[in-house]
C-alpha cells in the first residue's frame, strides 16, 4: 500500500508536519518496501482550500492511505470518498509512521478537525 505522510522535510527520518495542507512536502511511501517519492505540496500557497487541493493530489498520485494529525472536513471528505485509508499521525518520523501503520499500532481517523486551521501564508 502507498501511504501519504505530510512531512517538512525529503528522507523517511524527517518529521511528520502537523500542518497538514500546508506541509512542505508529502512522501508517499511503500508499506512494503520502504522505497518512497517526495512530493513537493502543490497547494501550499493556496490562499484557501489547501487541504482540499492536497487530498485530491494525493488521491491522482496513487495514495491507498494517509496518516496525519488531523484533517479539515472537506478535505477528510475527498479521501473518504476515494476510499483512502485515514489514520492518525503518531508524532515522530515519517518512518515511525509507516512503522506503526504497518504494525497496526495507529487508531484510523475517524474525526476531522476544524476547518481552516492552517489558513494563511507560508512563511
């Protein structure tokens, strides 16, 4: 399975990013493999709608799960439609992440955070 990780950094032992829409970067990761492709956030600048942006670019990237710390509804709304996978992020490495989930040792996101929370520039 591809999991997609919101990461502020490019290598399995950088930090998961918190701010899910307006992360740096994505890695999305082979389960099985480890082997994995950075994906710069197309929608990082976005003036709103970041999530949204993101999810749907993850979902035409092949994504068959994500982990993050939390999701707007919207954007919860388009990966729950494309049948992706949701769980939540355990803090740590994108490594530890993917660890986790491949040891069932992370609880699915169930409930999506407030809208808007990363609204605004990048700096």
């Amino acid at each position: 399975m591809n999991i997609a990780i919101a990461s502020s950094g490019q290598t399995l032992d950088a930090p998961i990013d918190a701010r899910f829409g307006r992360a740096a970067n994505f890695l999305i990761v082979n389960s099985e493999t480890l082997a994995f492709t950075v994906h710069p956030n197309p929608a990082i600048h976005h003036s709103g709608g970041a999530g949204i942006a993101a999810c749907q670019y993850l979902v035409g990237e092949g994504a068959g799960a994500v982990v993050a710390g939390q999701l707007g509804p919207h954007a919860m709304r388009v990966l729950e439609s494309a049948g992706v996978a949701l769980y939540q992020g355990s803090g740590g490495t994108v490594r530890d992440n993917v660890t986790a989930c491949n040891e069932a040792k992370l609880e699915a996101l169930t409930e999506s955070g407030p809208a808007h929370v990363g609204k605004g520039p990048v700096v």
